[in-house]
C-alpha cells in the first residue's frame, strides 16, 4: 500500500518580506499548511478561515494532490510538523513546534526531537511504500539555509534553490542565509556530516519531519518518494550527510524542473537521485492552472509525487486537470469571493 | 460521502477495580483508546505499546469495525476526545483533555469547551453522513452518570447500562455515579435539560465530544447514526435534553441488543431513537469471535455502525469475519504474545 505523508509546518521566516508566495497576505500565510492539510484530508479548508489563492488566481498545490488522492484512494496522513495555526485535519504529532526566523540563534530548537520521533515513526508505519511531501511557506529560503550549512549550497547550481513566485528571489534568499548562518555562528559547510544540526540552526521544523520519516522508513526497508522540489532535494542532502548510501527516489513537477534557477539534473547526479517529473499538461484556458504555467507555486503539498502516481496508475492527465478545478471550486464554497472564470 | 468519526478518550473512572474490560491490564487500559485510533486508521497498532486482545482472546472491536472500513473504503477520522497516551493515529484537537474519576468534584472541566469545538468541527465537515463512535474504557458507568443526572436513569431499565464484561458490575457502578453525584452536590434529574453540566461532572470527554459533534452535524443537515451501544444511548439523552427533537438513528451490535442487563427497545421509545442492530454472524470456532458470543466486548469504536454499513453495501457478513481474523492476526506482530488459536 501507498501512503503520502504531508508534513505541515512553519518558520517564521517566511514573514521576510518578499521571501514567499505561499499565502496571498503575509498575515494568513501561516493559515496556509493548515488549510493544506485540511484540503488534502476532506478536499476542502473546514476549520481553517482562509482561501489558498493567490491573488492572480493560483491555488496551493494541495488542490492538484487531493483531486489525485481523491480518484486513486491513496491514503494520506499529515504529521503536525510545526504548525502555527489550528487545523480541522487530523494531525500526527512528534514534538515539532513552529521555527522562528533563520536569523534568529536558535529558531528549530524541536528538530533534533521532532526528527527523532519522525523516524520512530516512520519506521513503524505498516505501508509498502511512502511518498513524503511538505507545506512550509518561506520553506525554499530554508532549504538553502540547510544546504549552505552542510556545505551543498551549489548542488542546484550556485546558490539556487526554486521559488513559489515567478520572479525568485535568490539575492534575498542568500542573504537570508547569510544572516542565518552567522546568527548560528556557522560557516558554509560546517554542519557537514551533521544535518540535525543544519536543521535546527538554519532550516525548519517540516524539513526535519520529512528527513526523520524518510531515515525511518529507509531502515525498516519501507520504498520511500521525496515527493517535491527543491525542498525535498534538502532533505535528500540531509539523508546523504545522515549516510544513508543506497539510490533516492524524488518525484516533482515539470514546473521545478523547467524553472530556470536551478539545475535539478546537477542536484540528481550529486545526491545519487533517481528523479521523475511529471507535467499535468495545464493550459492557459483556466487561471488556476495559466498561473502554474506562468510559474507560480510550482510545488508543494506533494504535487509532483501526486502526478507522478496518478502517471504509474493510468490516470489520464485529463482527469487530474479536470479535478483539480474541481477541487479549486470548492475552495471557494461558502466565503465571499469569487472563483475567478476562465 | 460517509466518514466515521471516533472519539478516543479516557476517564479515570476506568482505574476503579472491576468496572472496565476495555484492557487486559488495568495499567496498560490508558492505552487502549490510542490503540483503537491506530488499528482503525492503520490496520494494526503503531505507535500503542499494548496488545488489546483480553485474556481470553477477544480482541478490542476496532478489529471490527477496520476490517469493514478497510473493505468499503469508508473515511475515518479520529478525534483527540481526552487521550492520556501518545497514538500514531492523526488526531484532530478539539481542547478535550483526560476524564477524571468521577467521584472527584468537577472530573472534566474540559467538556463544555471540547462540546463547543467538536460542535464547531461537526459543522464544517463536507460530508453527507457521519457515523459517530467511541472508545473510552469506563464509558459505561460515565454513561450511567450522565443518564442519571438527566434524570434518565431508567432509559434503558432500571440504572441499567451495558458492559463490556461478560458479567455486568451494575451495583458497582451504580455506587459509583452515586457517589459521583454526591461529590458534584447534584440529585438525579438536577441536570436535566443541561446536557453539558452532566457531561463536566458525571460524565466523560468522549462522550462531551461525541455530543458536540452531532450537534453541528445535525445543525447543518449533515445525516448522523450514533455507532454504538448504552454510552451512545446516553448521547442520545444528551441531544434531546440540548433540544434536538427530530428523530435520531443508532447503529448497534446484535450483542448489546440482546444484552439482558439492558432494555434498548425502551430506550428507542422513549428517546425515539431509530435502532438498526447488526449480527456479525460470529460463531464459537475462533476464540477472536467466541469471547463475543460470550458476551465480552460486545460494542465499541463504532462495531455496530460498522456492521449496519457493511450490511447496507451489501458486504457479506462472511467477509466481515475473514476481515477480523485477518485484522486480528495483525495484532499480534511483532509482539512476544502469540494469537490464540481455534
């Protein structure tokens, strides 16, 4: 059996102006991995008071998930990886709480925990297989802090990593970093070989989740899909620095692998990964699917490893297209605004 | 859509000496609930460090109603209802916290609040239909509590409730709501119309939780079957003392119905509940299924419920029965127990 596992967390880093397109008003974007997770489980946001859309009409990728899980029956769990806001999702707790800003001294203090209870976890989930996916706005910037500090920071090309908006914004991105890693009185490369300690000091709490599940499943010989872009490269860094030796599977979009910014062909053959990337086909017919073609999200919520699953089992792009609008309908349900129309 | 609902709680009232059989071992009978959370949404304890199979054999009922869902494919979502010990079940908050005994003044200060959130919840979840279940070892006698103060005592007979024992410990029980009573300074009756102040002082958080979830689902047209037996009777009580005087349906196991300590059909009078009671068919050949027919168990995360869905979709009983013992086999991995064999 398959199961996808979204760990759905924050960092506070995600409030530096600028950094991350995951909310359309900065003051809600910590709502966003809790209506995430909501979308995911009941295919609608319930308890959380938000509409996940950005203001060009883009929706979370949590929309493109849930239409595949909803038509292929995978089973989905969402671990509370450090959530800020309440969720009406049911949510499996391992002791991570929200991340501060990066250029604070110490904001993942619960990661070394957090990872630690994630990989008990992980390595007693029943499932044959697990695809493991993140929602952590402001999470790219971490993923870079991670990357730097074990010494990977040009594994996608010099100092890249994706973003949710069109235009990214690396040059903030590595200062951030920057900041962070003297905040940490850390040099590049000197987490090496220690990646809780990269995830503690300069990444967040859903990157730590995701490693100790994956370092889990991977020892109880569980089949395990980063499912994601470049945060999920972080964390196959991080399993690599964990030594972990054996090949890694990490599905994404065609959005990641198309986006400019970064070389995921230079991450796959540095990190020993064995990547698919699946292309949903969107037109510009609809807004919510013109935006991810204009490269807005790109990622996130699992989107890649969705698509990479509904591709292994025969669903026709159509069908997921046609979900998704579906879904991104019900977005929409029972609140002031209106869906924008083709 | 159909979802079940389980409300996994615990009331220290279970620790009293002979009331519970929810748990081999009273120390590990906390454990319990969280187990049920893990065998309904995995198929088999995760994270529950406890075998829940009595020492004669009989397993806990989530063997039962998992197997169903596992075969329908029926949603399941579990609710943090006052769990005193960690699950791997992903949970949804609703404020519950563990029941004390209730012979102690004010046992569960959490209720009120818990009712309101899982109101809350009830009115926000997308589906057509809920099936609302419980776990909570003790449950009985908080149900006999609850029903006392209301000033329905003898809904179901005379201060009768059922029991997961094969011999009932009513005079025990009924001891202990009296002294339960006392310690609140309330007389039978003095809560009656005030379902919430029963549930804070004689009753327990599942129950409050249960309560609060069916009120919101019946606000919003959302179709509820109360899966289960006397605790879900007391529920009912809760619902019509609230103002709910639309008719309510409940689901039970042929066990409780036949069960000779209790009088269902008077309390379906009397609370104009619609009952559909389900025999899973079980015979003596497999202890799993003979503690049942011995009148062990006899109802609990939602059997009956379980059972009625199964029978509506058509689901031979046959295959129900080859889904416990498969279910239960499961148990039992891993551990140093061995499974009892026919």
């Amino acid at each position: 059996m398959t199961r996808l596992v979204l760990c759905a967390g924050t960092t506070r880093t995600a409030e530096i102006d600028g950094i991350s397109a995951a909310g359309a008003d900065a003051d809600l974007m910590a709502h966003t991995p809790s209506a995430d997770g909501e979308i995911l489980t009941y295919g609608r946001p319930v308890r959380a008071p938000v509409v996940p859309v950005s203001p060009t009409g883009c929706p979370t990728p949590a929309v493109v998930t849930r239409a595949v899980v909803e038509r292929l029956g995978v089973e989905t769990t969402v671990v509370d990886a450090g959530l800020a806001e309440p969720t009406g999702a049911p949510t499996v707790t391992v002791g991570a709480r929200p991340g501060e800003d990066i250029r604070e001294r110490d904001p993942v203090p619960s990661a070394p925990g957090a990872f630690v209870a994630a990989r008990e976890f992980g390595r007693k989930l029943p499932d044959d297989e697990l695809y493991l996916a993140e929602t952590v706005p402001g999470g790219t910037t971490t993923a870079l802090g991670v990357l730097t500090a074990l010494g990977e920071a040009d594994v996608l090309g010099d100092g890249a990593v994706s973003s949710s908006l069109p235009e990214n914004p690396l040059e903030l991105k590595r200062r951030v970093v920057g900041e962070a890693l003297e905040a940490s009185a850390l040099a590049p490369g000197d987490a090496a070989g220690r990646p809780t300690v990269a995830l503690r000091r300069v990444g967040d709490p859903a990157l730590a989740v995701v490693c100790g599940l994956a370092t889990g499943a991977l020892e109880t010989d569980t089949a395990v899909t980063l499912a994601g872009g470049t945060q999920l490269v972080a964390a196959a860094a991080c399993l690599r620095h964990g030594g972990y030796d054996r090949s890694l599977s990490l599905a994404t979009t065609s959005f990641v692998a198309e986006d400019p910014a970064i070389d995921l062909d230079r991450a796959a053959a540095a990190l020993d990964l064995s990547v698919t990337v699946t292309d949903p086909g969107f037109t510009d017919e609809h807004p919510a699917m013109a935006a991810f073609e204009a490269g807005e999200a790109k990622e996130g919520v699992g989107m890649g490893g969705a698509l990479a699953l509904a591709e292994r089992t025969g669903l026709p792009m159509g069908d997921v297209r046609e979900g998704l609008l579906e879904v991104y309908g019900r977005l929409f349900e029972g609140t002031d605004r209106e869906a924008p129309k083709p």
